[in-house]
C-alpha cells in the first residue's frame, strides 16, 4: 500500500538544529517516521525508504564505522559504488560518524584510484561487489535498503552520544568531503 507523501523536513524547523542533513536526519526523523520518500530508486519507484527505516539503517552503519574502523574527527571513507540508495546510506552514516567522504565511480581509472588511496589514506572503502582497492578495508553494501521499524531509542541514544554532528563542541573545521 503506496504511502501518502509528506513534506520533509517538518514545517516547524527548529533554529537550533544545524542545517546538516545528517543533524536534520537525526532530530527530526524519528519524529516522522512513516514519511516517504527518503529514498527513491529509478530502478525500482515502488521501494521507497521511509524516513525511520534510513535512519535506521544510517544509524546501525555509523556505529559500526566508528567502532570497528575508527570513523571519526573527518578520517576518510571512500565510496566507490554507482549511485543507489545504498549509496546515500553509506554517504550519511559517514557523516554523522564524523567522517570524510570521498566519492569515487567504478568507471574511475585503476590509477586515479590508486593515487586516491595513496594521498588521503582511507579506513574504509564501501564498494560495489566486484570492486576492490588495494591496502584498504572493504565493505560491500546490502543490495537493497530493506524496510525497518524506526531505530530503538538506545540506538539513537548511541548514535547522539558518538555522532560528532551533535556534540555542542563540534568542531567546524573538520572535513566532512573531498572531491577528486
């Protein structure tokens, strides 16, 4: 059954909260959870991702990246991977870690990647099954965003205590991209 779109984010943003999309995402969706589309995909319009259901999985893939790879203070994470729903999971959960995102495309040349790898020295990839850099820890994404309840409020609670995107003491100055 097709959920009824709403506009996002709430007509009552709140002046307090950082027009970051990743600070966006984590105060105002989980008031909004069935809101669709978070995420449409051209290949499939029927799979939309809800709201509650990004933020879950953004949520559960930043602690993950903080706590097995180190993610934080703009360390890089290069993404590698065509773009796709998936791919704007990987970018957010990057972000509100507190790391740098380095977009690559899989048509990119073997030694502009390697020169990549070479000068911003990644702690992670996430790349399209298939791909690889040398050197670098590799996530291969889920195929599809599955549909998931809201996040747990100790997930939230986590994510709010580790994200560096809601500190009081963010500091500006961290890279959050770079552009090859």
């Amino acid at each position: 059954m097709p959920h009824e779109p709403k506009a996002w984010p709430p007509p009552d943003l709140q002046e307090d909260v950082p027009l970051t999309y990743p600070a966006l995402l984590l105060k105002y969706a989980p008031m909004t959870p069935s809101y669709v589309p978070a995420v449409l995909s051209s290949d499939d319009p029927a799979r939309a991702v809800t709201y509650g259901s990004l933020l879950t999985h953004v949520c559960e893939l930043a602690l993950e990246l903080r706590n097995k790879y180190g993610v934080r203070d703009g360390k890089a994470v290069v993404i590698l991977m065509e773009k796709s729903p998936r791919y704007i999971q990987v970018l957010l959960a990057t972000l509100v870690a507190g790391g740098a995102y380095i977009p690559l495309s899989p048509r990119d040349p073997p030694t502009l990647l390697e020169k990549v790898v070479e000068n911003v020295h990644p702690v992670v990839a996430f790349c399209d099954a298939g791909l690889f850099l040398k050197g670098v820890p590799i996530v291969v994404p889920e195929e599809h965003l599955e549909a998931r309840e809201q996040p747990s409020a100790d997930l939230l609670e986590q994510v709010h205590c580790s994200a560096l995107l809601c500190n009081d003491d963010f500091e500006q100055s961290v890279t959050t991209y770079l552009i090859y």
